[in-house]
C-alpha cells in the first residue's frame, strides 16, 4: 500500500512538472494540474487507510466477559 502511494505521488510531481514545460494557462497544463490534485487526494487517503488498518490489525481485541 505505501508503495503505491509513493507511487502514485510520483506520479503526480510529474504531472506538475509538465504544467512548467506545457505553459500554465494551456488546457493540457489544466489537466495535469487537474490530474496532480485528483492523485494527490488519493495518495493521501490511501495511505490515511493504510494507517487505520495498522492501528486495527496492531489492536488486540477487547476480551468479553462471558459467563461460563
């Protein structure tokens, strides 16, 4: 998971880099500033997932009290 997220924000860096080689203010630059922001979101919610499922999976269970 965190690999892809790396990944994924890889990606992204060069989107905005092509914003500076296509020239702001063009619809190609507007799309990859576009598409930079759309995988950023899901960079960071993938690896806000990936830390709840690491809290979940590191929590041991509560023990229940059950008559015998």
């Amino acid at each position: 998971m965190m690999a892809s997220v790396r990944s994924t924000a890889q990606v992204a860096e060069t989107a905005r880099q092509g914003i500076g080689i296509l020239g702001p203010g063009t619809q190609a630059a507007a799309r990859l500033e576009n598409m930079a922001r759309f995988l950023d979101f899901v960079s960071e919610s993938t690896a806000r997932a990936a830390e709840q499922a690491r809290e979940v999976l590191h929590t041991k269970p509560e023990a229940t009290n059950t008559p015998g």
